[in-house]
C-alpha cells in the first residue's frame, strides 16, 4: 500500500525520504521481530487455522494489489485515504473474526527461552535496522555499523542456542536439508532476475 505514497508524503510533510521510509521500515522490524515468536504463540494461544491460512494469502497477494490500489488512492484521492482504508478494513475483520473464527486446538503452553527471544529481538533487529537506514545514512555511519554489530553478534548467539535446546525457538537444523538449502539460494537471483535487475545495479 505505501509503495507510491513516499513522493506525496513527502511534498506534504516536507520531509526526506530516510524519514517517509520509516513508514516500511517499521512495518519490516515488527515482522522482524515478531515472525520468529509466532509458533510459540500459536501453541499458547488458540490455534485457529482457516484464519491463519487466510492470513498467508492475504501476504502472497498482497505485494500485487497494494501498489495498484496505493497508486489510485493516491492519484485520485488523498494519501489519508490509505491509512484511513487499513483502519477500516482492520477494524472490519477484527469485529467480524469475533463472531465467526472459532478454535480448532487447545494451547499447549510451551516453555519459552525468554533469552532466545531476547536475542532474537537484538539481531533480526539490529540487522534490519542497519540494513534499513543505511541507505540514507551510508554504511561508514556509527549508527548502521553499531546496528549492524550487535545484529550479527545477536543473531549468532541465538543460531548457537537454538541448536542447543530441545525445543527451539526456531530449528535450524532444517538447514541440514540440501534441498531446503538450494532453494533458499534460489530464491534471491529469481527474483533479481524477475525484476530485470543484475548483481551490479542499486535498485
């Protein structure tokens, strides 16, 4: 949905474009963070799996509607209309889901590392955030190299955990898999070559 929002935001606001970019950016480091705790929370909360399926196609198709109705909010009405559109629709779907989604499990209240979460926290994080502003503020800069630093020192230290508990935050032994592996590696020149991009190009 912000995808052209940026130019107009900030003519309006008369603000850089490090500043607008914090309106993706945010969005990027709560999933960051958030997306690792997710099974844990499922397995203490209720599990309601049509619900989460249909989350999961929301995401797959939401980077080829949102620019499209992004552009033709912004073109023909106002930017307000996008924020305005999301709480609407959020709004929507929460008080509809009250009524209609019901559970299908029962928690199971696992144990939670809270250190695994801690340093989960610190590293996808710092590593997002580094990566994030480093754009608008150079990579020499003491902030994107202080971000980045305690990211990957973070993020080691919580692949060297995770390998060592039996119940895992996140199983990294999956990587053990050739397969799983190939394709992951897969993934980053599909999509360079998708948007006719190579190696050398910035964006």
């Amino acid at each position: 949905m912000m995808l052209y929002a940026p130019p107009t935001l900030m003519r309006e606001f008369n603000v850089p474009s490090s500043t607008v970019q914090w309106l993706t950016t945010g969005f990027m480091l709560t999933n960051g963070i958030m997306i690792p705790v997710t099974a844990f929370l499922i397995e203490t909360f209720t599990t309601r799996q049509l619900f989460l399926y249909a989350m999961g196609m929301v995401i797959a198709f939401a980077p080829a509607l949102g620019p499209t109705i992004s552009g033709l909010l912004v073109e023909w009405l106002s930017w307000r209309w996008m924020f305005a559109l999301l709480v609407a629709i959020a709004g929507g779907v929460i008080a509809a889901a009250c009524f209609t989604v019901h559970n299908v499990g029962e928690p199971t209240h696992p144990h939670i590392d809270v250190l695994s979460v801690v340093l989960s926290t610190f590293g996808f994080g710092g590593v997002l955030f580094g990566l994030s502003t480093a754009g608008g503020n150079g990579w020499g800069s003491m902030d994107v190299l202080v971000s980045l630093a305690i990211g990957v020192i973070a993020l080691t230290l919580f692949i060297w955990r995770q390998m060592r508990l039996e119940q895992p935050m996140l199983d990294f032994r999956i990587f053990r898999m050739v397969a799983i592996v190939c394709i992951i590696c897969l993934v980053a020149p599909f999509f360079i070559r998708d948007r006719g991009l190579h190696p050398g190009q910035k964006r």
